[in-house]
C-alpha cells in the first residue's frame, strides 16, 4: 500500500456505515450477503454461474457511505468481487474491509495488498484494475474521478452530489455523454429514485393523480453533520479540511448541495426532469460555531425556484442542533394535494380522487445495485447522468443565490466559470475562503 498520508485514522465504524445508509427506512437491516462465493480468479470464468465473467469491483473513498455500497455491489449478484479500494488514509482502507468481510463471503474479497491504494492519485489506480467502480469521495473529486473511470471504459456508481459547482457540474453531463456512446452504465446515488413508495407515488402523480401541478415544497432540516475533527499540528490545510469535508464548500458544495439535494431531487422528478428558468434564495450561518474545523459552510437555506408557466417550487433546509428534523415533500395539484414522506411512509393524496400508497419499503441501496448489475449483464446499461447533474445544478443554483443575494438564472449557474477549491490539490497550504456574506457577486 503506498502511502501518502499519516497513518493516524480512526477509520469507519459499523455504526458509520449503518448511519450513511446500509438500510432503507422502515425496511430491516440487510444481514449477511447470500451470494455464493466464486473460488476463482477476479478476472476467471465461473462455470457455477453460467460460465460469466467475474465483474471486479472497485471502491474510491472508504468511509461509511463507500463501505456501504462495497457491501451493497457484492449483495448484488454472485458475480461480484470487491478487487481494488483506495482512499487518502490507511485507517479507512483497514476497518472498510474489516466491516465488509463482516457482511460478504470472504472469498468475494480478493483486494490483495498491492490492489490497497492510498493517496489523492489513488482513484487512477483502482479504475485502472477494476471493471466497475463506486465513486464515494467527497463530492468536490466526483467529476475528475468520474471522467477518469467513463474514459477508461468502466461501469460507475456514482454517489450524489456529482459535483460542487458549475464546470463541475458541466463535466459531469459530458462525462454522462461519453458514458452512453459507450454503453457504460451510469448509476447516481440518488437513492429515493429506487425506493418502491417514492416510485409509486410519483408515477401517481405523472398519471394525473392531483391533476396539473401548481406548486411544490420540499424540506431537509436535520440537527447537523458529524462532529467536525479539530486541527492536529502534523495535518497540512489540505489534510484538515479533508478530515472535515463535509464543512468546506470546495469539498461538500455546502449541505443543500451535499445532503438536501435529495429533496432537491424530488423537486426535479416531479416536474420530469424541466429545469428552473431561475432562483432566489436566502439563508446563513445561524447556529454553527465559529471554528476552524467548522469550515466556511452555512447552517439554513431557503430557495424559491421559477419555472416557465408560474409554477414555483420552493425548498428549505437546515442544520440547527435540539430542533425538530423533517424531511417530507409536499405537492399542490389543481384536483388535490399530496403529502410524502418516505421515513414515515407516508404518502397520500386529499382532493377530488383520495389514494392512499400501498407500496413495501425496500432497501433502496441495495436496490440501485441489483438495477445497476443487471443492467451491466442485461446489455442494457442504466445511465442516471442527465438527471443526476440536473438535480445537482439546481442545489448549486440555489446555494449561490443565497451566497450572493443575487436572483440567478439557469444559464448563469450552468455556464459559471467559477472553481471552488484549489486549482492543485496536494498535500499543502490552502486557505479556504471564509463563510460566504450576501451581497458578493459570485459570477
């Protein structure tokens, strides 16, 4: 394993993985994997599965929502194995297999030591080995990473958000684009879209069930992200602020972008995939305090997105600690009005035609990788991309009109020029921008 980090790490827990989503609300935890074990080599023939290839599984980014998916891709079918990982600290990469030789036949992990790769070049080296690659980084790498992995011909599953700004989000469509011409699946992490309730009811609605929509609102608001590492003297800028990701803009895109997204995402399906003409949005730094491993992020945003036609769909979410969380999208028809909320399982409709869902929780994590291999064998290979840069540009729209206090258009957030982040990322000094104050043009 090379290294090119301190070895200092607490690594990922069981309770980190179960917390970035091994289960689907209101469905039981997943318990060990039946697959059967292929005793072979990762890239050998296994007659006992209809003499298929091995499909080499690769992680990028071992935290608990990386460890999750690893688990997830082998639960997928028997035909999987975990071949390469990499991340930039070793104690991921140990305590990422430890928990995934907890969930899988061992003989499905064949991520033998020189196939452990470490470091912020790591990525190159797992797409390189692997068939199929889970990209699980912070989002602020996804459209570099995802570029690399559809240029070398590989299968993706792509967490959520894919990227943190407009050229990455630019990057990523391009990305997708290239996926297609080349019958690569493209898998996003926008897990509601593979939740049977969530489908349910939203085909429901595609079919008329409120009549035309007039409005939507979504929310997010939970009590906060993990607790921020304070600042140890060996760490460089770029090793601090990669220990607290989620509280660096350039790293997370702020927790609109990072975390409500999904219900951004909800907001985009409902209208089949028609973008907002523009935005205005508002929101601060109420409640985080002010330290340096608290980042320059905000802690509450409000949004109002305009489409054409008078349609308005507005969103808020918010990180306060000892406040009631919610997550629950509400939708306003012209023969009625539907109230969703997957973690309740709830979701119904009062109006002129009343619908109650009958759907079963699932386990949507699983789901997407049972969809995503089966695309991959099935010759028929899902690609999310369109829809999953869609939904991203749209929370990155709406954070920079609330960063800027500027009413932002469509096109303006698409064709920003603007960068977050270093232009090289090393192991090195960088000064992060401080917490964004409304009334700075962000062109």
């Amino acid at each position: 394993m090379r290294e090119m980090a301190p070895r200092s790490d607490a690594g990922v827990t069981r309770r980190d993985v179960l917390l970035a989503g091994v289960a689907a609300a209101g469905a039981g935890l997943v318990g060990p994997l039946a697959g059967r074990a292929l005793g072979q080599p990762a890239s050998g023939l296994d007659d006992r599965d209809g003499g298929q290839l091995a499909l080499r599984v690769g992680l990028i980014g071992c935290g608990g929502r990386g460890t999750g998916a690893a688990i997830q891709s082998l639960g997928a079918e028997s035909g999987t194995v975990l071949h390469a990982v990499g991340d930039v600290f070793p104690g991921r990469i140990e305590s990422c297999l430890e928990l995934v030789a907890q969930e899988s036949d061992a003989e499905r992990i064949q991520v033998s030591e020189d196939r452990q790769f470490l470091g912020l070049d790591a990525y190159k080296h797992v797409i390189e080995a692997c068939d199929v690659v889970l990209l699980c980084t912070p989002p602020g790498f996804r459209p570099l990473h995802l570029r690399e992995a559809v240029d070398k011909g590989r299968h993706v599953f792509c967490e959520k958000p894919v990227a943190v700004d407009g050229p990455g989000v630019r990057s990523v469509l391009e990305s997708a684009r290239i996926a297609q011409e080349k019958n690569l699946a493209l898998m996003s992490g926008f897990c509601w879209r593979y939740q049977n309730q969530c489908r349910e009811t939203f085909t429901h609605l595609h079919n008329g069930g409120i009549g035309a929509l007039r409005a939507i609102h979504t929310t997010y608001n939970t009590t906060g992200w993990v607790e921020p590492k304070p600042r140890q003297p060996e760490w460089s800028d770029i090793e601090f602020q990669l220990r607290n990701w989620h509280y660096f803009s350039w790293l997370s895109g702020d927790h609109i972008v990072e975390q409500a997204v999904h219900a951004i995402d909800w907001i985009h399906w409902a209208m089949q995939g028609q973008m907002p003409t523009r935005v205005t949005a508002t929101g601060g730094r109420s409640t985080r305090p002010d330290l340096p491993e608290t980042g320059n992020v905000w802690d509450n945003f409000a949004a109002t997105f305009e489409y054409k036609g008078g349609l308005r769909a507005f969103h808020m979410c918010r990180h306060w600690p000892n406040t009631p969380s919610d997550n629950t999208a509400y939708f306003m028809g012209a023969e009625g009005y539907c109230a969703m909320n997957p973690w309740t399982q709830n979701h119904v409709v009062e109006g002129v035609r009343p619908w109650k869902g009958s759907a079963a929780a699932n386990d949507m994590y699983q789901q997407e990788h049972d969809e995503l291999f089966a695309s991959i064998r099935g010759g028929t290979p899902i690609n999310d991309g369109q829809r999953m840069a869609e939904s991203t540009l749209m929370a990155i729209m709406a954070r920079d009109a609330a960063y800027s206090g500027r009413v932002l258009t469509l096109d303006e957030a698409l064709n920003s020029e603007r960068s977050l982040g270093p232009t090289d990322i090393g192991w090195h000094e960088y000064k992060a921008p401080g917490v964004p104050k409304p009334g700075t043009d962000l062109k």
